[in-house]
C-alpha cells in the first residue's frame, strides 16, 4: 500500500521536476517580455534529441549534452531575435501564434534530421534501481532532483546576486524604466531566451533516460509546463517550482490510482479548477488595472 | 448614408456568391469540388470564430473542440442510433451551444493568457475524452459516419444525381450546399456586427470600460458571441462529417485549434472576407506543400511566423492597405 | 432640492495606502460641481468609486434614493449615470459615429432575432440610432468628424466624442474626469461653452478639473481633496478664498 504510494509519489516528483524547469523559462520569458512561448517545450525536445544523436555519432555523454545546450541555446536566441523582436507591438494573440509557428517549424526541422522515431538515452548511473521503502526507483530520478535543485539554486543566485540578474528583473517590472538607467533592454530580452532554452533543454537531457525522446515530445511537454506555470501563477518563480511539483505529483496519482488514458487530463483539468477560482494562480500577484 | 452602408455590406457578400456560382468552370474532377467543400466548411466555420476572435477580442485555442463534438455527436445519434441526420445537426447545435453557454460565463471572466490558458485546456479536455472513450467514438481509431439524408434521400460524394435532366455529382451536390452555408454564414455574421449588438460586440474589443460604463453588459456579449461561434463550430463539424464518410479525434485536438485561430489571423481578422481567403490558404498549403512531404511541417511553421511577424493584421487589411496608400501616391504625384 | 449623488464616510484602501479616507459630500441635482485638489489627491480613485470601477473599503454611495455602492458601471449606466475618461476610452476599432452610437446601446430595442435576420424593426432602430448620434456629434462640435474613423481624430475631438458618447445613454448625471486635460485656450473655452449647454439641458454635471478658470467660471460648487481627505466644500467664491486650499496649492 505504502510501497506504491511512494512509487507515484516518485514518478510524480521526478516528472513534477521537469514540469517545474520548464515552467521557470516560462516565467522567465514571460516575466522579460510578456511572451507565452509556446515553443518553450521544444527546447526540451532538442536537449534530449540532440544528446542521442551527438551520442549516435560518437560523442562521450558529456560532450553530446554540452552539444545540446548549446544548440538549444543558439535556437533560443535565434527565436528571440528572429521571430520576437521583429514582431514588436503585435497582438497577444499574434504572439502567441508566432511561438507556435516557431515551435512547429523547429518540430519540422527535427523530423526532417532526425526522423519520426522515439529513441532512449541510458540512464547516467547504470540501470541498476534502487529499493526505498518497497518502491522501485530508477537513480536517473536522483539525476533529475538533484539537477533540478541545483539549477534552480543557481537561478536563485543569478536573479539576486548578479548584475545581469537583477537587469532582467529591473526590465521585467519597467522597460523604459531600465533603459532610462542604462540597461541594454535589447540584450536582457536575448538573455532570458537564452536562459530559458538552457533550462529547457537540460530538463530534456535529465528527463530523457526515464521517458523516450521524439520529434514531438515539446508539445504535450510544453504545454504541462504552461499549466505548471499558470498553476503557481505566471510571472512567480516560486510559482513555477510548486506548480510544477504539485502538478506532476496529482498527475501520477491519478495515473496510479484512477486512470492512465486520462493522465493528460489532469494538467487541464487542474488549470481550469485554478482558473476559475484562483485565477492569479497559487502564488501569482494581484493587479489593478489604472484607468 | 445607410445606402452607401448598404452598399459596403453587400458587396463582399456578393463577390463571395459570384466566386463561389464561377468556381466550378475551373473544376474538373471530383476531388476539386471535395476540396472546395473541403474549404467551404471550414470558412463558415472561421466566420463564426471571427466573431469571437476578430470582432470581439477574445482568445479562443480550444475551438476545434466545439467542432469536433458537433461532429461526434452527428457520427454517433445518426451512426449508432439511426437519428435522422438534419435533426441530429440541429441537436447537436444546441447541445454545444448550451455547453458553450455554461463554460462561457466563468471562463470568459478571464482575460488575454488566462483565457487563452482555459480555453487551450477546455479543447484539450474534449479532445482527450474523444479518443478515450472508444466504445462511443472508435477512439484514435475514427469512425464511419452515415450519409447526409433528407427523407430517405441521401447526399453522398459517392451518389450522382439527376436535376432537371442533367447528372450531377455528389460532390457537385455537397459543394453547392456548403456555398449555400458558407454564403448564409457570412449573411448572418454581417448582419450581427452591423448592428447594435454588433457594436456592443466590438466595444468589448475597442474598451471594454468604456462598454461598460455605457451599459454594456460586457459578461454577457462575451458569452452571447461564445455561445454563436461554439454553435457555428458545431453545426460546420457534423455536416463535415457527413461529407467526409469518417472521423478521427484530431479534428478536436490542439492542432486543429491553432489552424483555425491562424485562419482568423491570418485572413485578416474582424474582416468576414479576411477569414475566408485565410480558410482557402491554410486548407490549400498542405495540399501545395505535399510534394515538399518531408519539409511540410518546416515550410507551414516558417510561413505562419513570416506572414505573422510582417503582416500581423492579417493578409487581407495588410492588402487593402497597400493597396490604398498607393492609390492615393498616385493621387498626390497627379495633383 | 434633492441630492441626486449622496456620498458618505467613504474610504478605499489599496493595501496599507488609503486612497480615499472618510469623504462625504452630496450633490444636487441639475448642479455643476466640481472636484478639485493637487495631482494624486485622489480624484481619479473618487471618480472609479462612484462609477463602480472600484469598490469601497468602506461608505456608502447613494444615487436618487438607491444605495448604488459596489454596484458595477453597466448598472449604474441604467440607472442614469455615465462618465468619461482622464485617459480616454475610446474604441479606435469602430468609426468616429459609431462610438458614439455605441453610447444608445441601453436604448437599443432589437434583439438577436431581429438582429440576425436584419428584420425591419432592426433598420429602424438602426437608423434611429445613427441619426441621434450625428445630431450629438454636432452638438458637441465634432461635425466634420462623421464620416472619420476614430483613429483619425484629433486628441481634442476625442474627448468631445467621448462626451457625446456619454451623453447618447441619455443620462441624468455626466461624471467627466479632466476633460480639459492637453486642450489648447480655445478649446478648452469650447469645452466649456458645451459644458455649460449640457448643464442647461438639465444634467448634472460632476468635473474633475485642474483648469481653475473653468472651474470657477462654470461651477455651482466646488469640492477640495487633498490626500484623499475632504479639504474644503462651497461655492466658487468660498473656495478661492479659503486659506486652506490656498495653502495646499501654494505650499506653506
């Protein structure tokens, strides 16, 4: 009883990690720029596709990962340059259209080098699963934790230590605002791209031994990040990390204890019930609109 | 004034019918006349979302769920019960128009990402339980759908008919019904935005304070123009899966959503022509693309991104504009 | 005479701040009163209270002898009271007439049927409409304009379709919040030509002005807040020599 508990207990945790990383870039972008990038997942989607492959054509684990990041770096801020500056005072719908666009035109660039597939990454200590309290546990879970808290320690240094940091958070709260004292808005908006990809695709890296990797994983991907993002409330970090945690974990028992067909359900039922009755999610701001 | 109104309005109405009478002559197989209906279904469908969308300013990414249901609930009364299939399209309408009524009031409370957030899960939810639950819909399998029937006597693509002593092709027949749709839908849609109702509609997109403090009742438009587009959505899904023979879940799902905002978007949106000429390219892209298989994803994702970040009004009012502000160079250079 | 908007004890906190604190004041119907006090007295706030934008912490708001407080804008436009905007509101998707005809919207006698099939209690309400709405157009000086897009008008002709606007739901009171805001010495004497015409026709007039010379040429009386407190109540005359609000604009 209590053994398959903590089974999905760890399913949900590990998976909830993921969802968390994703929705912090998210909430990064959003918060530098008031975009919902649609094509956030599919960062997600090029760490791990880009990792098997680099690791198909030789490449020691270490450098294929780097390999990855770095393209999905390169992607991000091609997004951003590309697709999200020129399209300045657009339309949130337009926006939102123009990310999706980018995010099926990223997916079209994989299936064409990478084929329709789904391929598996081993796990980085072996397969050898570990026994706590009666549930089965794969170390790669281990892997994801403890990347996931460092990554968000690191965040958590980056935004209220550095410089560049706080940059970001002086253009997100007012952008002319930053400019006016100096601050290259143009290079912050780059950054939390840049940022956000990394994010992504390293959970795409550490999620990728436990689930397969296709060419189109990024969509339901992102989009549970979305909801995880919305969930904590959009614009809150914090937010995103419990979010994501609370939604991979509501996931999983549902899976475990009701219904698998309906697993994907969860993340949208669970954004409705938020929606309408906590509509600036679970830690997200009030705001009044100036009239 | 009014006439010169008058004027404005019928015109697009009636180029629209001249397009679709002339079509044809340039038609010569089947499987033009099924693209066309193809085509025609999905704009009277955007034309109901455009209100929505263009006109009243709201984000809608779940549409193709109301679409979707319309079409299941026709595939399974007609399908598995032997209802008749005109009242079933009826039924069907309201059935989600209802559904759209219920979910409208708390969701449209909600405004710009939070909207698009709930209306994204309201589709994917429908979706999901499409494919799901396969005892009633065949899940990701599909399922047949019976003819079109009036009375006993069927619209099929597979039937040709006589009238008045010419044979005509089922999908000549289906083609002129969905023109006939299309042309009504358009009508219908025209007459709703030009009107006071029609205003307080574009209020709601223009300031929705403002709306308000002329006694707008901003709730309930949003919840009338939900309700119409759901409803317009539902009946164009049950009479595309009469014309198709069979359905899958994805015409519910998440993609099919995105298709049809970016037809809005892409048309031009608050235009009612717009959104046709945008039905027309994004139906007709795959079908140009289908020798570029392999690049089809790549090439659609890049053309949505390129026509939205250069022409974000959309293609028609981007044209009109041009094509304005050159004529009136043109005045300037003779004056 | 009867107090057409009855104000009393109201208050409205955003977090710790108190926007507005203990402030009541009535006005009388048929009357021009104006609010006035330094920038971010709280004029604006008072406006959104009594308009239902905001909801009081606490008070009360009484139109007529309804208790309105917290009731929404849609509602108190019914019941006779609409407003314009510091910043304007005005829908630049819809032609300059339009606007304006989006003002009868409560006076609009179709419904969706007649609406859809464009019937001919439709036409006629529509043309009802448009003719009422050319007629204010012209009352309030915007007459070139019918025929224009919104987007195409000046910033002075969009305040005063904005007032035409509020004055198409046929209200009983008009509540304009700095409607001489970025107007030029003749435009703003226009405005208050048609401020006084709309005050003559029997509406009540409620201003927030920073324009002391219109204020004190056109008013009844005058409201003074200052940190979102009532400074001082009375006619012109009364205001502008009170030490107080002299005090207040001047410092010291």
């Amino acid at each position: 009883m209590f053994a398959e508990f903590l089974q999905y207990l760890f399913t949900g945790i590990t998976i909830g990690a993921t969802y968390a990383l994703i929705a912090l870039g998210f909430t990064l972008i959003y918060n530098a720029s008031h975009v919902i990038n649609f094509a956030q997942g599919e960062f997600l989607m090029i760490g791990g596709m880009a990792t098997v492959s680099l690791i198909g054509l030789g490449f020691p684990l270490p450098v294929a990962m780097l390999g990855a990041i770095l393209l999905a770096a390169v992607m991000g801020i091609a997004l951003q340059r590309f697709a999200i500056a020129p399209a300045k005072q657009a339309d949130p719908v337009t926006l939102i259209i123009i990310t999706i666009g980018a995010s099926i035109f990223i997916r079209g660039i994989a299936q064409l080098v990478w084929g329709r597939g789904y391929h598996s990454m081993p796990n980085f200590s072996g397969n050898e699963p570990v026994n706590i309290g009666g549930a089965v546990v794969s170390t790669q879970t281990f892997w994801v934790l403890g990347v996931a808290a460092v990554l968000v320690a690191a965040l958590v240094l980056f935004f209220t230590r550095t410089m560049i940091g706080k940059a970001i958070l002086a253009t997100s709260m007012n952008k002319v605002a930053a400019r006016l004292v100096g601050i290259r808005t143009e290079m912050v908006l780059m950054l939390a791209f840049l940022l956000s990809a990394v994010l992504g695709s390293i959970a795409g890296i550490i999620v990728a031994p436990i689930t397969f990797t296709s060419y189109d994983i990024g969509i339901i991907l992102g989009l549970k990040g979305f909801v995880a993002a919305s969930l904590g409330g959009l614009g809150s970090g914090m937010g995103a990390i419990v979010g994501g945690l609370l939604l991979g974990v509501v996931e999983a028992m549902t899976a475990g204890y009701i219904s698998s067909d309906y697993k994907d359900a969860v993340a949208f039922g669970m954004i409705i019930l938020v929606l309408f009755f906590m509509p600036r999610g679970l830690m997200g701001a009030r705001v009044v609109e100036r009239v | 004034m009014l006439k010169s109104l008058l004027h404005n309005r019928l015109s697009g109405l009636l180029l629209l019918a001249i397009v679709i009478f002339v079509l044809p002559v340039f038609f010569n197989n089947p499987f033009h006349y099924d693209m066309a209906t193809q085509i025609a279904i999905y704009a009277t469908t955007v034309v109901g979302l455009n209100l929505l969308v263009g006109f009243a300013g709201q984000i809608s990414l779940g549409h193709a769920g109301f679409f979707g249901v319309g079409a299941y609930f026709s595939a399974i009364m007609t399908g598995v019960y032997g209802w008749p299939p005109v009242i079933t399209l009826l039924l069907g309408a309201v059935l989600v128009g209802f559904l759209a009524f219920v979910v409208g009031r708390p969701i449209l409370r909600l405004k710009g990402y939070y909207l698009s957030m709930a209306t994204l899960a309201l589709g994917f939810i429908i979706a999901i339980i499409i494919n799901n639950e396969g005892w009633l819909t065949g899940g990701p399998d599909g399922m047949p759908v019976p003819s079109l029937s009036v009375f006993g006597w069927e619209l099929s693509t597979f039937s040709s008919y006589s009238f008045l002593g010419m044979t005509i092709s089922g999908s000549l027949a289906w083609y002129w019904l969905a023109g006939v749709l299309l042309l009504l839908g358009v009508w219908l849609a025209q007459n709703l935005i030009d009107s006071p109702i029609g205003r307080a509609l574009r209020s709601v997109h223009g300031s929705e304070v403002a709306a308000s403090v002329v006694g707008v009742d901003t709730a309930r438009f949003k919840n009338l123009v939900f309700v119409i587009s759901a409803v317009y959505a539902s009946l164009m899904g049950s009479l595309y899966a009469h014309f198709q023979g069979f359905i899958t879940p994805d015409i519910a799902g998440f993609m099919e959503s995105i298709i049809l905002v970016t037809m809005v978007v892409l048309g031009g949106m608050g235009s009612t022509i717009g959104v046709i000429l945008g039905a027309v390219l994004l139906t007709l892209l795959p079908q140009l693309l289908a020798d570029f298989h392999e690049y089809e994803m790549m090439m659609f994702g890049l053309i949505l991104m390129l026509t939205m970040i250069f022409m974000p009004k959309g293609l028609l009012p981007t044209t009109q504009r041009f094509i304005r502000s050159r004529l009136s160079k043109k005045k300037g250079e003779q004056a | 005479m009867s107090a057409l908007i009855e104000v009393k004890g109201l208050d409205k906190a955003f977090g710790g701040v108190h926007a507005i604190e203990g402030l009541s004041f009535s006005v009388d119907a048929g009357q021009v009163y104006s609010v006035i006090g330094p920038n971010g007295a709280g004029k604006t706030t008072l406006f959104n209270l009594i308009t239902g934008l905001y909801t009081p912490t606490k008070g009360e708001i009484k139109l007529g002898d309804r208790d309105v407080t917290g009731i929404p804008p849609n509602k108190l436009a019914e019941l006779g009271m609409c407003r314009t905007f510091q910043q304007m509101q005005i829908c630049m998707n819809m032609t300059a007439l339009e606007n304006v005809m989006l003002g009868r919207h409560l006076q609009l006698k179709s419904n969706l049927f007649t609406t859809l099939f464009r019937l001919p209690a439709l036409l006629k309400d529509e043309e009802d409409c448009r003719d009422h709405a050319v007629e204010l157009m012209k009352f309030v000086g915007c007459g070139d304009y019918i025929d224009s897009e919104a987007s195409a008008m000046s910033y002075g002709a969009l305040k005063r379709l904005e007032i035409a606007r509020a004055l198409a739901a046929k209200p009983k009171v008009v509540l304009l919040d700095e409607p001489a805001a970025g107007l030029n010495a003749v435009e703003s004497a226009e405005l208050e030509e048609l401020l006084q015409k709309i005050a003559a026709q029997g509406i009540t007039v409620v201003l927030v002005e920073h324009d002391m010379k219109m204020v004190m040429g056109i008013s009844d009386r005058v409201l003074v807040i200052n940190y979102g407190r009532k400074l001082a109540e009375g006619t012109p005359e009364e205001i502008r020599n009170n030490p107080d609000v002299i005090a207040a604009y001047l410092g010291g």
